[in-house]
C-alpha cells in the first residue's frame, strides 16, 4: 500500500514536468490510489499552458527575442476548459510586425473585446507559467527587419528619481630627508529627476596642512532624446572629439548617442596598461587636466574604468613612486577606424565657451558641429566646422574600406589670428591605417599627421589671456606604427610600436617599443624594451622581465616578480598576491625588491570590501624612507524608499527591493547584500541593453517567501531603474488533513483559500502543503458538490525547523 501511494505521489511530482514535453497530455488517474468510489481529477494537469483566468504580469518573448514584460489577459470564454488568451494593445505591440499585419490584427475583434490572432496564419503562442513566460511565434516575413540583438526603445527605461554621491577616499603619507602627506578626495555626485541627469565630478586634495583645494571636473544635466537615438546636455562637458579636437566647453551640446544602437553596431572602447616598480600613485593627464587618480600596488596595472574621455588629445601617465621617483609616458588615445553602415550617420553640434583649467572661460562663444554619414559599404563621409571670432576650421575627409585595409584620410583647413599677429592660413592632413591580416592574425595600425601653420583653437584663446604661445611647440610632423602578432597558444604573442614626432623648432622625439608575452603551464612571462631620444640625442632605453604563476594547484595566490633596467638604474623585485577562502573579500600582496644602490625596499598592500564600502592600504619600507596609504570608496543613494549604501557605483544602476529581504544578495555581482529595509544597489548596468537581475534567497529567513528571483530590465544611459521583488510573509506548512469519516480526501483534490482561490492540493495521506502560511486560518475542500471546512492554527515556529506540521479535521 506504502508502496503504491509512494509512487502515486511521484507521478503527481513529475506532471509539470511532463506538462513542458507537449501541449496536451492525457494522464490515466485509474494509476492513482483512491478511495471506494471516488475518482481523482487531474484534468487541469493535461495541458501545459492550463490557466485560470485573471491579468498576470509576464516576460514576453517574440520569435525567442524578449521584448518586456507586460500585463497579459485571460478571460474564460465558456468553452475552453482553460481561460483564454486576450489579445491587447499593449501585447500586440510587442509583436513588432510591419505595419500592414498590424493593421491586420487591430482589425479583428471578438466579443469579448480582444484582438484576434487568428487573423493571422502561423502565429501561435506558447505560455510556460513555471518561469511567467509567454511565448509567440510570428513568422519571420511578418516582423520588421531588425539587428539580431535589437532592443524595442518602448521598454527603455528612464528610472526614478534620486540622488546620490559616490566617493574615493584617499591618505598618503611618506618619510624620507621630510614628512610628505597628501590627502585626495574624488566626489561623482548625481540627482535623477524624471528622466533629467544632473553629474558633478570634483576633487579636492589636501598637501602638507595646506588650505585644501577643490577642482570642479563637470557639472552638467543630461537627458536622452529616444526618437533621435540622441542625448541633450547643458553645462560643462567635453566636445566631440572624434574628428575635430574635443574641447572642455560651457554650453549647450546634443549628440547623436552610439549606445542606443544594437550592440552589434557600436564600436570599441580602449583601455591603458602601465607598470610600478613599488607602490605608486597613478595620474592620468589629458589636454593638460587630470581626468583620474588612483593608488596601485607594485606591478602591471591595467585602467579600465577612466571617466569622461570625450576628446581626442594623447594621455600622459604620472607614476610617483613611493619613494618620490617620478616616470611619465605618453601614450596616443586615438578612435578605431570605422565605418557607418549606409544611411546611417553620427553627428555632434555644440555651442558654448571653452574652459581652462575648469575654472577659467575664453570671452570667444565657440560653435562647433561634426557629420558623419555612411554612403555606401565601403565609404563613410566626414565632415565638420568650427567657429569662433578669431579662429574658423573645416573638415572634409572620409573612412574608405579596401581590399589593402582600412584608410581614414581627413583634412583640416584653418585660419586664425594669434593676439598681435596676423590672420593666417594653415592645415593639418591626418592619414590612419588598420589591417587585421586574417591568415596569420597580425593587426597593423598606422597613422601619419602633417601640419602646415597650424593651431589648435586653445592656442588662438589662450593668446588672447595674455598666457603667450610658444610655436615651438606646435608639431609639423608625426608617425606612429602598432603590430601586433599572436603567435599561436604554444608560441606566445609580439607586440611593437615605433613613432616619431618633429616640431617647428626642429627638434624631435623619438620612441620604439617591442615586447613578447608567453604561457607554459601555469607559468606567465613577458619580455619588453623600450626606447626614448629626445633633442640631446641620447636613448633613454629599459628592459622589463615579469613572471607570475600559482602558488600550489589552487589559483588564490601567485608568486609574481619582475626586473627592471634602465640607463640609470636596475630594479629587481618578487612578490606574493593573492585571496584566502574564508576572506573572499579580502585581497593581499607582499613584495620585496632590490635596487643596484644597495637599497632594498618592502612593501604591502591589502584590500578589504564590504557591502557598503571597500576599503585599502598600503606600505612600503625603504632604509630610513618609508610609506603608507589607507583608502575608503563607496557610494549612498538616496530614493524614494529611504537611504541605500553601495561599495561601488556606476553612472546607470539599479534600487532593487525586496520586502523583508534583509539577508539576500544579488547574483552575479560581488558582496551586494539587502539591508534592513530589503533594498541593495545593483552597482553597474549597461546602457541601452537587457540585463537579468537575480536575487539570491538564501540569507533570507524561512517566513519570507519570493514570488519570482528574477527580472529582466532596460536602462536608459545615467538611470537609477526600481526593481521590485514580490515577497510574502508566511510559514511553510504541511497539515495533515482527514475528513470527519477518518478517511483521506482523494489524492489531487483543490484546497482553496477563503476567497475561493486555489491555494494547494491533497497529496498522499491528505497531507496538504501551504506555501505562505498565515499562523492561523480556514481553508475548504469540494467534494462531489459538497464543501468541507478545516481550520488549522500552526505551533510556534522554530528557527531550525522550516516546515512545520499539524493537524486538522475537514467538516462539512
């Protein structure tokens, strides 16, 4: 007997999964035990889109392409034995058929009130209640033609409204002949109001007690224009730097903005790599501004996160040591060559006052606009003005696709008066070339500038301030050459770069560069030489070898090391880096290196996040030099349901709500939990594109219970998007239910609650199990036409027991 309700109990269990494999199964209840005359009605279990009727909220898939949630009907049409789907506005709008069909299917109504699909051959639907889920199949004809990855711009979402202030924190303090210290702090700060953007990116930094100082980086207020595929901003911003010098400007700026199309249209973003010998704090300089600052430890450090790089112009890096050696770089900051695909066109138009030093501002208004427009597969048109009272320029030139590669070729007329000088003419001819060699995979990248009495529109403004300008450093000539060759996974990769600059002056800079990187095993390794001449014709040339490979066979920590000489001096250093499996959270390294003037130097640093902050130090000891840094970041976001912290926090982000969820976390991101209001900060989402956010219940209490773990969203560019989670307080229970006979209610009958929902059904010896159990309440059983009654009152919960079980006596 045990044995058949055991397997009666499994075929139960297995039924929504038979439900997936085909639309309508028939299942034989004679399988199951019952009672003498009774039967065991699972006719509700032989179709998989079986549904009660009612409006549910579902994630809409067309032709498997996820096209948003909407709020879908049922209605019971008293004919079906499930309720039927009712074709809306709302839902047809989804679809995304061209608009002949969808004049086709508005046309057609039932008396019920709802579209009818039928109007339409071959389009079926599909739900799957388990995951909410409705999927329809439209043939492809009768859809409009779009990009595999395209994203409808109706389910953008533009947020809610907020503000918040992201913060780096940081203290450095060294002794050598005297005590240095310095104190930085980098505020991003943001209101959200109704699709409205305001950012304000700032910096104050403190040097030895003096009186603080706090440079104003941007402040400006964005908004996006959907039907444009643009975004509007007013107030400090850089100008587009694509084709003409990017320019920090006061004004107003609209811009056709790349991230609204399909991924599979966008181009690329760059990233700078950079090395310290021992723990260093690293400047990086654009247009003469410091546009980022950060503390590293010793060895390579890769930049991905720099903000605001809106215009063209080389990245100087300023490594300072820690025992006060300074190494600077220059490293070209250049587009991709790239072509628009016909028809499509980029464009910039921008009026305002160009700034200096983010505090000063030229008396000239500056008008400049840019337009791009692909013309055919292989042709992209540049072209592009700019005005102001003493300097006027224009641009024509274009992007053309061959069979030799890719060539940029644009020209820049200018005339322009310098205070006190004459109005003169001039130009500037820039050349690019790209090639990826697909037979042997060499990537080539090539690029020649000539210039010909040629200023840029700062130098004109800034004659006119009484700053002078020197011509000599104005450049006449440059050439730059990039390969780079993968050698295959068991020969490792090259990499070279070689270039020349001449100025007006005559004098000029040199610098070559070759390197190669390889993996044996767990072992990694690099090689690269580097050479700098300058006008006293002397190279300034360094070696660096880098090794690094586990510690053991887990992959938490690495012995790393690497050797340096230059013209000056040899650095030689070994290293140990890594994690620890009870501190995920927790990073380390310990260095010690050498220099050949006998001086030996130690260094530490550490890394420690927290759910709302992330926290770092180091220090390093050098004869009777020593150093330390200790830093904090995060970031608070205040919304509509209070104050949320976040160690990290991006541009465009999301509030995510769980009701009583203190103890979840979200998935896919690092040491995000939900404090005690239920709400925690998802720190990064990408613009223009779908991400799926996954809670995870596992810290919450039993008593809480969630409707779903995951949603799907689509943020606009900078929105603070609301997520919200359904979560219920209750218990799970399991009441062990007899009718007033002794006997079992048959196996697979409806329990409902007082409202007459289904809330459970009976299972093997009338046990039913309730979900969201209140601590007391009545629930019913229908039995041949007949109703019995049964209320229960649960015993105290027990943390270690998630379930509980009682007793009750259904009477009629």
């Amino acid at each position: 007997m045990v044995g058949l309700r055991g397997f009666g109990v499994a075929i139960l269990t297995l039924l929504p999964w038979c439900m997936v494999m085909a639309n309508t199964v028939q299942f034989d209840p004679n399988m199951l035990m019952a009672l003498p005359n009774q039967t065991i009605d699972i006719s509700r279990f032989n179709q998989s889109d079986g549904i009660g009727a009612g409006t549910y909220r579902l994630d809409v898939y067309v032709n498997n392409q996820w096209r948003g949630l909407a709020d879908v009907k049922y209605i019971d049409d008293g004919v079906s034995q499930n309720a039927q789907l009712c074709a809306t506005h709302e839902l047809i709008g989804k679809f995304d058929t061209k608009p002949a069909i969808t004049r086709t299917l508005t046309a057609h109504k039932n008396a019920n009130g709802c579209y009818e699909l039928s109007a339409i051959k071959d389009i079926k639907t599909r739900l799957d209640l388990s995951s909410m889920r409705l999927d329809v199949s439209i043939p492809q004809i009768y859809v409009v033609d779009r990009p595999f990855d395209y994203i409808d711009p109706a389910i953008w979402d533009k947020g809610v409204n907020s503000a918040f202030v992201s913060y780096q924190l940081n203290h450095y303090h060294s002794t050598q002949d005297s005590q240095r210290h310095e104190t930085y702090l980098g505020l991003n700060t943001g209101v959200n109001i109704n699709g409205w953007y305001f950012r304000h990116q700032g910096w104050a930094r403190d040097n030895d007690g003096k009186s603080p100082h706090y440079q104003a980086l941007n402040t400006y207020v964005k908004t996006a224009i959907p039907r444009l595929q643009s975004e509007l901003t007013l107030g400090d911003f850089y100008s587009d730097g694509t084709l003409f010098e990017g320019n920090a400007m006061r004004g107003i700026q609209i811009m056709s903005d790349r991230q609204m199309l399909p991924a599979s249209l966008q181009g690329y973003a760059p990233t700078i790599h950079g090395f310290a010998n021992i723990n260093a704090t690293v400047s990086i300089f654009q247009n003469n501004q410091e546009i980022y600052s950060t503390t590293v430890p010793a060895g390579a450090f890769s930049l991905t996160n720099i903000r605001d790089i809106g215009s063209s112009g080389d990245l100087t890096v300023i490594i300072t040591e820690a025992d006060g050696r300074q190494t600077r770089q220059t490293l070209p900051y250049y587009s991709t060559i790239s072509l628009l695909r016909p028809s499509r066109h980029h464009y910039s138009y921008a009026m305002g006052r160009v700034r200096y030093n983010n505090t000063h501002l030229y008396d000239d208004q500056v008008l400049q606009g840019l337009w791009q427009r692909g013309m055919t597969n292989a042709w992209t048109l540049n072209t592009g003005a700019l005005y102001a009272r003493h300097y006027q320029s224009l641009l024509l030139g274009g992007v053309f696709n061959t069979k030799l590669g890719a060539f940029s070729i644009n020209a820049i007329g200018v005339k322009h008066a310098l205070q006190h000088q004459p109005t003169k003419q001039g130009h500037q001819l820039r050349v690019q070339y790209h090639r990826l060699f697909a037979g042997t995979n060499t990537n080539v990248y090539a690029s020649l500038w000539q210039y010909d009495n040629y200023q840029s529109l700062e130098n004109v403004l800034r004659s006119y301030e009484g700053d002078g300008i020197t011509t000599t450093s104005n450049p006449k000539f440059r050439y730059q050459l990039s390969i780079n060759q993968p050698l295959g996974g068991r020969f490792g990769y090259l990499h070279g770069h070689v270039g020349r600059t001449t100025y007006e002056g005559k004098h000029h800079q040199d610098q070559w560069q070759v390197g190669y990187g390889h993996k044996i095993g767990s072992l990694s390794y690099s090689f690269a030489m580097q050479n700098l001449k300058t006008d006293n014709d002397v190279w300034d040339r360094q070696y660096l070898l880098s090794v690094s490979m586990p510690l053991g066979q887990s992959d938490r920590h690495h012995i790393n090391g690497f050797h340096t000489k230059t013209r000056r001096d040899t650095h030689t250093q070994l290293g140990l880096s890594g994690t620890f499996d009870g501190l995920p959270h927790f990073d380390y390294g310990l260095n010690v290196g050498y220099q050949d003037n006998q001086q030996t130097t130690w260094s530490a640093n550490a890394n420690y996040q927290l759910p709302l902050a992330k926290l770092g130090a180091t220090y390093s000891h050098a004869n009777h030099a020593h150093q330390y840094s200790f830093g904090v970041s995060g970031a608070v976001v205040a919304h509509q349901g209070g104050v949320t912290g976040a160690n990290q926090l991006g541009d465009t982000f999301a509030i995510v709500h769980v009701p009583n969820g203190k103890g979840a976390s979200l998935d896919s991101v690092d040491h995000v939990v939900f404090d005690r209001k239920g709400y925690a900060i998802m720190p990064h989402l990408t613009p223009y594109r779908t991400s799926t956010l996954t809670v995870n219940p596992e810290g919450l209490p039993y008593e809480v219970q969630l409707a779903e773990t995951g949603s799907q969203i689509t943020p606009i560019a900078n929105a603070s998007v609301l997520v919200k989670f359904d979560s219920r307080m209750g218990r799970m229970a399991l009441i062990n239910v007899k009718l007033a006979d002794g006997t079992y209610p048959p196996m697979g009958t409806n329990v409902y609650d007082d409202e007459g929902m289904a809330v459970a059904f009976v299972a093997q010896d009338g046990r039913v199990f309730l979900q969201n159990s209140q601590e007391r309440g009545s629930l019913s059983i229908r039995l041949n036409g007949e109703v019995c009654r049964f209320d229960y009152v649960l015993p105290k919960a027990m943390p270690t027991t998630p379930i509980t079980t009682t007793q009750a006596i259904c009477l009629k």
